[in-house]
C-alpha cells in the first residue's frame, strides 16, 4: 500500500472496530459542512446526546478529537477548541474506496447504506472520494453487494458468507 493510503486503511481500520470513533467523525465532519470549523464543545454535545449523557463520553469523544488533531485531520484555530479542516486526502483508487466503505459499513449496526450516503458520509470529512458507480464498487470488492433501488438509487451492503453446512 503506498504511504498516501496509509491514513485511509487506519482511519477504515478504526472506524469498523470502533463505531464510537465514527460516530465523533460524523458529528465533525457535519460542522465542518455546515461552517467550516468545529468546536470541541459542539462536537461533544451532539455526541452526548447520541451516546448519553455520561462524562466517559465526553472524556473519550475529547480524546477522539486529540487523535484527529494528531493525525493531521483537523488543525486548531486561534479559538480555544475550536477546529477547522487539516488534511485532506484524495481518494480515486477504486480499491481504496471499496476499503472505505466495507470498514464503514462494518461499523454501522445494519450493515448497509445508501451508496451516495456511504460515499458523502461526513465520516469520511479527512477525504474527497472520487465518485464511484455501484458496478465499479462490486468489481473492486467481493465482499459488498449492491441492491437497487427504484431508477438510480443503489443500496450497499456487506455480503453475506454462506457457510456449508450438513445436507439431509
């Protein structure tokens, strides 16, 4: 994997194993959207309000937003604790954003998502993906599926592994 890659696989490595630092990615990258800074305290009270309103949570969605800091992804403003974009990388390597949206969807608790959702999500707010098509997505992984619906609208969704099992 060439090094430019490198944040991405970690950033999808995470996100599937740890839903809660996408959940802080998501609340980020939408106040990065809306008025291209975000502040820690906004972050976190939007995070609170998902996961409850425990101090862990807001200890660890601190901690969340330290990690982006580190990596580069958000940079600090001359506003105490408030952020606004760091980084950003280009994603056009179909492989890499196939990787990205299966570590995605492993972190949501369905398993799917609409393609133009998954793809635009503000989770990814660290990247600008390449649009991709539903056709392209498949060839590049074989452990997505896609379902259509109505005229333009495609559904991802992680594959299911049949597993043998004993016939009658």
């Amino acid at each position: 994997v060439p090094r430019r890659d490198h944040l991405a696989i970690h950033w999808g490595m995470v996100m599937a194993v740890y839903p809660f630092w996408s959940g802080v990615a998501t609340q980020t990258g939408r106040l990065l959207r809306l008025q291209g800074s975000a502040a820690a305290a906004h972050v976190q009270r939007r995070v609170r309000e998902q996961y409850g309103e425990r101090e862990t949570v807001s200890r660890a969605a601190r901690r969340v937003l330290r990690s982006y800091l580190d990596w580069g992804v958000l940079q600090e403003t001359g506003a105490k604790g408030v952020y606004s974009s760091g980084t950003t990388f280009a994603i056009d390597d179909s492989r890499l954003i196939a990787w990205l949206a299966e570590a995605s969807l492993h972190g949501r608790a369905n398993g799917s998502a609409p393609l133009k959702d998954l793809i635009d999500s503000p989770s990814l707010f660290p990247f600008r993906i390449k649009s991709l098509g539903a056709g392209s997505l498949v060839t590049a992984s074989s452990r997505l599926d896609i379902v259509r619906h109505g005229l333009d609208d495609d559904l991802v969704m992680l594959r299911k592994v049949v597993t043998g099992g004993c016939g009658p």
